[in-house]
C-alpha cells in the first residue's frame, strides 16, 4: 500500500502545504493516540521540538488531537530528538512525539513518533495512522470528562544533560580541551554547550542563536565549514556541528579537517573492541558507508554489515545481528547501550572520551583509515520516477561497466526531498567522478 503520509523518518514535508498543515497534524495527534490508548490508566504523550517558526503551531495542533482522544501531553519544548526518545522511557509515556524536519531548511518540518520503548514505529505501525488519518477518527474521541490535559516540563533539558553526561566516563575529564561546538541554530543549542562546559571543555558555541528561521542556514552538520574555520580561528582541539534535531554529528580535527560517520564509527569500533564493549563483532553502516571503512574494519577482523540508508534499518540491522554501534555516514550515529536512535552529542562524547583517554590530537586518534574516492551528487525532480527511464538504466548500466570491480554505483530516491541522489566509489577519483556526472546528466534530462 502507496504511504500518504509518511516518509522514512515520520511525517516530513514544507509547512502549510498539503504534505504537512495543522489539519494534518491534529489527525495523526487523533490517529496515533488511538491506536497507543491501551488499557485504563490516563495514558501520557511527550512533545519535544526544534527551533522552527512553524513547531507552534503543528506543536498547538498535536496537542488538540491528543487530548481529544484522551491522552494527557507534556511538553518540553526544544529538546533534541534522542532526548525525546529518552525521555519518552523515562517518563512511562506510552508514546513521543519530535517536531522537526532534522537537518532541513526552516521552511519544511515534521512529526517523528516513538512507541513507549522509545524506539520509532514499524511500517506497520505508522500504516495504522495512516488509515486513521483518513478516516475513523470521531469514533475514538473522548467524552467530556475525559478529555486530556496539557503541561509544560520545565526540567526536560537538565534531566537530559544529566543523561549525557552519565555516557561519559566517571574517571575522564575534558579539562584543557578547547572544543568548538555548533548546534546549527537547533534543538540543542542549550543542552550541549552546557555538557561540554560541565566536563570541564572550554567551548567556543556557535548556531546558539534561533530565529525560528535560521535553523541549519550555512551552520550545522549539513554545512560544516563554519565550524572547520572557527577551529582553525581559535586554535581548537576539536570541532563538533550538529543538525537541526541533534541526532547527527559531523566533527573536525584540530586543523579542521573533517570526521564523519564512517570515521566515528572505525573510532569507536576500534575502541569498544579492545575494551571488550563491542557487540556483534563489528558495526551496522549503510549501503552509502565508505569501502574504505569495510577495509580498515577487515585489518581488525571486524565486519561491517550493511542495511539501506535510514537509521531506522541501521537499527533494524543492529537487532538483527545483535551490535551495539551502528550509523550512517552522514553522522547518524547509534549507541544501543545508551540510546535508542541516533545521538549526535553522545557519539561525540564517546570520541572526546578516546582523544582523553590516549591523550593524542584528533587528527592522530581520529583518521584511521583513508576512504576510497567517493562522489555524490543530487538531482532534484519534479514528478514520476526517473530511475524508471530506459536513457537513465543504460546510463547506470553503462557506469558500472566503466568502473568494474574496483568500483560500485548507488542510485536511490531520498526519503525526506524530492530528490535522486547518485553516488559512485572506486579508487580512480577522476573516473567516478565522470561517471556520477554522467549519470546524473542522464537523470536532468529525464526530469525537466
């Protein structure tokens, strides 16, 4: 069955068009209280947010769909996504609920939903609200006496800070660390200056400043080169951005070069490993995960195990196989035995805690491997599918034949934007670059 509603990581779309209006956010309040209303206690639903404009509004709209099925809603305002999920738990709450559209611009948002476990629904369950959404919902308002309440927690941040600081370790410190920290205008623009303070870090903030229109405007993961130059301005140890939710880190070196996911995840495979933390004899990547890492992971008779590019099937992977790290290049990084989704701040933390540990600068501690060549680029279309044209088969078909064994293409719709994304790898740089070109060329002329 065609999905309405929901992408890959919830409801995701531009506000106050039909993908994403206060109507629609009210119905899946409805929906999804429905269907998590189970048994006969006063069920309770948390709210978090990020720093957008519109959150006050879908924010207003969730809230009156959730009280009118009956379920009492905490609020806490902006809070990064894995502390909604934490606190989700911590809270006995039978249901979260994020507003954020994650490293988007301000103009998109969304609904990300967690079930009392604090992980995010299946398939099968958000396909559930979805049916509801389109109809069913009067029958599950409540009666007058049993409509739901609505309330402010004033603590949310600090209980988590308290959280994060807790995944550090007790003997370690960051005194004397210089550490530039960019919250890209987002959710965590309190909470993680305020970690890093309280470890002993002297911080350089930056994206500590929203507009409810900024969030993620040249600032953040998605756009690191803020925090690389301010690195390099003030003579830092390290660099860590986040996105607009904070579920996704990207970090520099002291001279500001970069560290993403995929060097995270050798950093802390290779750490875990020696300490005997590491579960499942490797780390869950994505299809998009550099070869470079499969190989360094080989070096240290560690797998790497694929699953398609969302965290949600990391964790799926993870499960599966019964790891406890897995991530995405793009800096999603999840630590099962801490979170339940991706946590751009404790990743960091756990890198931090090996740069104090070994007492080495990041750019020794933190390159371990040199990646393979890899090109990605994005091609925006307007309708139909592309992938389906015979020019552009032939053309990725053609790809891979340039390629051969040494190299690999990976051409896929995003799940969050009207995008293909067109990605290719192999050792010769000029060769993949070529080749991405020419497959993207053959996807523009498709979708004029």
């Amino acid at each position: 069955m065609t999905r309405k509603y929901f992408g890959t990581d919830g409801i995701r779309g531009r506000t106050n068009t039909p993908a994403l209006t206060p109507e629609v956010a009210m119905k899946a309040g409805m929906a999804a209280g429905r269907i998590f209303t189970r048994g006969a206690h006063r069920h309770r639903v948390v709210i978090g947010k990020d720093t957008r404009l519109s959150g006050y509004m879908i924010e207003s709209a969730l809230v009156s769909g959730f009280t009118a099925v009956g379920m009492d809603v905490f609020q806490f305002g902006p809070l990064p996504t894995p502390a909604v999920a934490m606190l989700t738990r911590s809270l006995r709450a039978d249901l979260g609920v994020m507003i954020t559209a994650s490293h988007n611009p301000f103009h998109d948002n969304g609904i990300k939903f967690f079930g009392p476990d604090g992980q995010k629904l299946s398939d099968a369950v958000e396909m559930q609200i979805e049916r509801l959404m389109d109809g069913g919902l009067e029958a599950g308002l409540a009666t007058e006496g049993n409509i739901g309440r609505a309330k402010r927690v004033d603590d949310s941040q600090a209980r988590y800070i308290e959280f994060a600081k807790r995944t550090f370790p007790r003997n370690l410190r960051l005194d004397g660390l210089r550490i530039v920290i960019d919250c890209a205008h987002g959710a965590a623009y309190k909470v993680a200056p305020e970690v890093l303070w309280e470890l002993g870090a002297d911080i350089v903030p930056l994206g500590v400043s929203p507009d409810g229109t900024n969030i993620n405007l040249d600032c953040g993961s998605t756009a690191p080169e803020a925090m690389c130059a301010k690195v390099r301005e003030m003579r830092a140890d390290f660099g860590i951005a986040l996105d607009g939710d904070a579920d996704r880190v990207v970090m520099a070196d002291e001279h500001g070069r970069i560290i993403d996911g995929d060097q995270i995840l050798a950093l802390i495979a290779k750490s875990w490993s020696a300490t005997g933390e590491l579960k499942g004899g490797g780390v869950v990547g994505t299809v998009m995960s550099n070869a470079g890492l499969d190989r360094y992971l080989g070096s240290l008779n560690l797998k790497l195990a694929r699953a398609a590019v969302g965290d949600r099937y990391v964790l799926e992977e993870m499960r599966k196989g019964g790891f406890n790290v897995g991530g995405e290049q793009s800096g999603h990084i999840i630590l099962s035995d801490f979170s339940t989704t991706g946590d751009g701040l404790i990743a960091a933390l756990q890198v931090l805690a090996v740069l104090a540990q070994e007492h080495k600068p990041a750019s020794e501690a933190a390159h371990l491997y040199e990646p393979l060549p890899q090109v990605l680029e994005n091609v925006r279309f307007r309708k139909g599918s592309p992938l389906d044209d015979a020019k552009v088969k032939s053309s990725i078909e053609s790809g891979n034949a340039r390629l051969g064994a040494s190299g690999r293409i990976l051409v896929r719709k995003s799940g969050t934007e009207p995008l293909i994304r067109v990605m290719a790898e192999g050792d010769d740089e000029k060769l993949v670059r070529a080749v991405v070109r020419q497959i993207a060329a053959a996807i523009e002329e498709v979708a004029a």
